[in-house]
C-alpha cells in the first residue's frame, strides 16, 4: 500500500484527472499538471504546497481544483481561502471569471458586517478572508467543518510561531493547501 501511494503521488501526470470543461481550454498544460498535483494530494488524504513562481496561475489552478471537488461530490462543504487583505476581492473577482457557477462570499468589513455574511456559510461553496480577519473571527472558523482551506501567499505563515499560523492551523478541514511562490526565504524552518 505504501508504494502503491508513493507512486500515485510520483506519477501524477499519469493520473486520471478531468479537468472542469469551462477551464480545460483556457489552462496552460503546466497548470494542468499543478491542478492534478492538488487532486492527487487530496486523493491520498494529504494536504501540501503549490509552489508556482509568481504569475503562473496558482489561483486558477485552486479555483479550478475547489469547481471539480464541488462537481464530483454531492456532499456539500465549502472551502475557505485564507489570503492577504489586498487579494481578498481579487479572489473573489477570479472565481466570478473562471468558475462562475460556485457560489463565493467574502467575509470582509466590520464585525457586524461579517457577522451578516457568515449567516449564509452552509450554502456556500467557498468563503474567501484574509489573515487580519481569521485571526479575529477564528472562534466562529474554528466550528465549521471545511472541505479544503487554501493559504494563499503563505509566507504569512512561514514563522510557524506567529498568531497567523497558529490561527490557520486551527481551521478544521479535510485538507489544507499552501500556496506561493517563495516557498523558502530564509531557512528550511519556513517549509
């Protein structure tokens, strides 16, 4: 069984992936290879990283990921992406665009005004916020029960130590993925 799982996750471009019809024909191959990367993580019941460079699509690569789990499985949880403030709308911008038929939130503002966002959680397919903001509202996060939590720019996270960290690492979800383009700044401590 153990070499069997180290060759699913060796050989992933001999893994029988669809990609969704919407985004076969608008991805590079090489997303397509990101994007069976994810699935076979998840299908090994791992999470892990994506480490693009900069500026090769990661975001389509998780949209693309999230629109397929949500496709194949009749068990409905929403997915939460955790990125920084300046990205939050981005995200959500990029999911209208590539994936319009999930259904998206994005948890931003005061507190009442998430308070009122998250009252619809249940029938949503993914929840975007940023770090400021999971650290705040972790208490009511951490009782939810996610699909996949993507981190994305998870230099945020690198210092292991850090109240971003510990916060996401609370997140309840089958699966979590990390994605950036710097996967190591400094030192090794940081992967």
């Amino acid at each position: 069984k153990f070499r069997e799982l180290v060759n699913t996750v060796k050989d992933i471009k001999e893994l029988k992936v669809i990609v969704p019809k919407k985004l076969d024909s608008i991805m590079r191959d090489y997303q397509k290879v990101g994007f069976k990367w994810l699935k076979t993580l998840a299908s090994c019941g791992f999470g892990g990283i994506l480490a693009d460079e900069m500026g090769l699509g990661k975001t389509l690569e998780a949209i693309a990921f999230i629109q397929s789990e949500v496709e194949e499985n009749e068990n409905k949880q929403p997915s939460l992406v955790v990125c920084p403030t300046s990205v939050v709308y981005n995200w959500k911008d990029e999911i209208e665009k590539f994936a319009p038929s999930l259904n998206c939130i994005v948890v931003s503002g005061n507190k009442s005004q998430r308070e009122q966002q998250k009252q619809n959680i249940a029938e949503t397919d993914v929840i975007v916020t940023s770090y400021a903001l999971i650290r705040r509202d972790l208490e009511d996060y951490q009782k939810i029960k996610f699909r996949y939590c993507f981190l994305d720019e998870a230099q945020y996270i690198k210092n292991f130590n850090s109240q971003n960290a510990h916060a996401v690492k609370s997140i309840n979800a089958i699966s979590k993925f990390a994605l950036t383009g710097t996967p190591i700044e400094n030192s090794l401590t940081e992967l």
